[in-house]
C-alpha cells in the first residue's frame, strides 16, 4: 500500500502559479517532496532519473526534447537538470500554446553545468518557487493553534500548550538519514553539478564548517580559519557555492526597513544549512550528546524554529530576514515585506531565556522607531519548551514552536 500523502504548505502558491503562468519550477533539496507534490497536479510525467530500461527517459529526452515534454497538462519534468535543453524545449511549447497557463511543472535539486545551461532565461514563461523540507505543522507535530497569519493581524494568544522538552528536541534535529544525505553531496551530488571530481573528505570538512557556525554571520575568512588550513579559501568558497546550487545551503538575507531609515544594518548573509538535522549529522550530534551540550541543542533549535518561521512567512507574502545594526543589536530573525510591516522574532530553547529574548526584542522596536520607521506588527518569541503561548507585560508574543503554524 502506497504511503498517505501529507499536504504541503506550498501547494497554495503552486497552484496560484500555475494559473497564471506556462511552467513552474519547484526548487529545493533533494528528498523535499518536490516530486510527490508537484504529482498530485500533473497530468503526465516525465521523470528523468527513473532507471527503468537503462534510463530510456533520460535517453528520449536528449535525441527529441519536443516528443519528451508532450503529453497531458500540467506535464511534470522531473530533476529536470539531467536534460538542460528540456528548459528551452518548454520555454518554445508554451509561446506556441499561445501562452496558456498551466502547462509544464518542472522540478529541481541542482542547477545544471554552465555549459549546458538553456538559451533563455524563461522570463515570463517560467515561475520559479521553493520547496523545503517538512516543517512541524507538516509533520503533524505542531498544533497549529498560533498561526503566523494571525499574529502579523494584530492578534494576540493565550494558553496554548507546547509538548516538546528538551529530549524531543534532540531527538527531532538528529537524523541518520541526514548523515546519508551528506555522504551522498560529499561523494556524488558536487561532481554532477560541474563535472569536476572533488575529495569527498575536504567537502564533508567544508559542510562541518558550516555546521558548527550554522546560524551566525560567518565570513568566508572565518571559515577558512575554523578548517585550520586543511581547506584552501578558494576552494572553500567554490565548495560553498555549489552546495549553494544543490540547494544544500540557503542563507538568510540582511534586512532592508524602510529606504531612508537612518539605521545602519550588517548586510552579511546568515549561514543556514537546508534542514537542522543536516548541521546535527556534520556535527556527529546524537539526541544523547546533544542533551549533554545545551549550547549546541539550543543553536540546533534556532535552525530548527527559523526553518519553520522561514516556511511560513513565505506563505504568507512575506520573507525571512536576519537583524544585526552598526552598534551590534540584534534579533535572530525578522519576519517582513520589503520595506513596510516587519516582526522581530528572538527563538529561545528555554522559557528561562525569556527575559533576555525580550530585552533584545525591545531594544530594536525603540530602536526602530526612535530612527523614524513604524512599529513592528508584533514583537515574538519562539521557544522550544517551558512555557505556553501568552503575551507578556512588554508586549512580547510568546510561541511554543510546537504550536506554531502558517
């Protein structure tokens, strides 16, 4: 019996777009769900790594690229990046559909070698969204009763109860098949992407640099040093931008408030791995060493709750960023659209860190504010345990990240 499919958070912006443009790219790494989800609105399906008959798929697709993308609409085109020319093949059939929306659903966990790069860019033919890996709510381990939708509305919530502590924190971070999903970057996924053979140890190296600073404004510089010479700078640089193409790494921008706002903002990129458990698996961090490491669980934690936060603020218009000023104040995230409404979010792994969360959260609303900019719709705290949803005394909505939601 074929496994329950689990609805996706990102379904409601893979539907908006395909009604309104020829083809849709899903983008994220690998073992997402891109593929599962992209077939639940596909009429037909192509799928390019499918091994069946010496990979006769992938063989048709390169001789007739046009015979490959026929077939009922939506058409799925899966990891689409074995067969480049598949791109502009597509780009082609939708000019002469007459520009009908719906037509091509393609997906992708690389993008393919410069070389073989499409002609064209795809540009108003081609809408590009991102897929992640599963967050709580997904999973069903969130209750959803503290929904991001409301908050950002003015909405205020009391008395929700989060279940996890520290153990399932751990336990939900470290993964065995994440150390697979490393081994396989390391020693396959790097030389598919430009055909370069790499030392699969140096890349693992460059990824457990990443990990132990996952979730800090690390220079390249830093890094380097933290590999202790075993990693020329050039080459980790290199290794970083590919597993940035393989979707592997995704970095949280700098905030941007307002155009004129006076405040000086560090405009560094915030290094994040795709998914928690993969800093955990770089780590060598087991659910036991970790409860033994309260620093690292609570670092883990961060990633965790800004996967999540990240997830569903897209899925509400708007982006996740990072806060850090001229004068060192900062907040772990801030939940914003460009230049107008904005949230500060502090994440926290114990409710006994509440009052720092706060005064950080505090300062950068007077902050804000004393520089000209409008308020913050809301001022949040996620934690992983310790507490129940309430707002405090200093306005603060305090979340469980196990009750959190869209």
């Amino acid at each position: 019996m074929s496994a329950r499919y689990v609805p996706r958070i990102v379904e409601g912006e893979l539907d908006e777009l395909l009604g309104i443009f020829g083809a849709v790219l899903i983008e994220g790494p690998k073992w997402c769900g891109k593929t599962t989800t992209a077939g639940t609105r596909a009429a037909s399906k192509l799928l390019l790594t499918d091994p069946a008959r010496n990979f006769e798929n992938r063989l048709r697709a390169e001789s007739d690229p046009a015979l490959a993308i026929s077939g009922k609409t939506p058409r799925l085109i899966d990891e689409w990046q074995e067969v480049p020319k598949l791109w502009d093949a597509a780009r082609f059939e939708c000019d002469n559909r007459g520009g009908e929306p719906g037509q091509f659903i393609f997906t992708g966990s690389a993008t393919p070698r410069d070389e073989e790069r499409p002609m064209h860019s795809g540009a108003g033919r081609f809408a590009k969204m991102r897929m992640d890996t599963m967050t709580l709510f997904e999973l069903g381990e969130s209750s959803g009763a503290v929904p991001l939708s409301g908050i950002v509305s003015g909405e205020r919530y009391e008395g929700a109860f989060g279940s996890m502590d520290s153990a399932t924190i751990a336990e939900r971070v470290a993964s065995a098949m994440a150390r697979r999903y490393i081994d396989m970057v390391a020693e396959e996924d790097l030389t598919r992407v430009d055909g370069v053979r790499r030392d699969p140890d140096k890349v693992r190296a460059v990824i457990s640099s990443l990990a132990r600073n996952e979730s800090t404004l690390a220079t390249i510089k830093t890094l380097v040093a933290d590999l202790g010479g075993e990693v020329a700078r050039q080459t980790a640089s290199s290794y970083i931008s590919l597993l940035a193409r393989l979707s592997f790494v995704r970095d949280i921008p700098a905030w941007s408030p307002a155009m004129r706002s006076p405040v000086h903002l560090r405009e560094s990129r915030k290094h994040h791995l795709a998914d928690p458990s993969l800093a955990a698996a770089a780590l060598g961090a087991t659910p036991e060493a970790l409860l033994g490491d309260f620093k690292t669980l609570g670092l883990l934690f961060e990633s965790l709750a800004l996967h999540d936060l990240w997830v569903y603020a897209r899925a509400n218009g708007m982006g996740l960023y990072h806060y850090h000023d001229a004068r060192d104040l900062e907040v772990d995230a801030v939940v914003a659209k460009p230049g107008g409404m904005w949230v500060p979010v502090e994440v926290k792994l114990s409710s006994a860190q509440l009052d720092e969360a706060s005064d950080n959260l505090v300062a950068v609303e007077e902050r804000m504010v004393a520089a000209g900019n409008e308020p913050p719709a809301a001022k949040v705290a996620v934690i992983g345990y310790g507490s129940q949803a309430h707002v405090t005394e200093r306005g603060v909505q305090v979340v469980p990240l196990d009750v959190f939601a869209p």
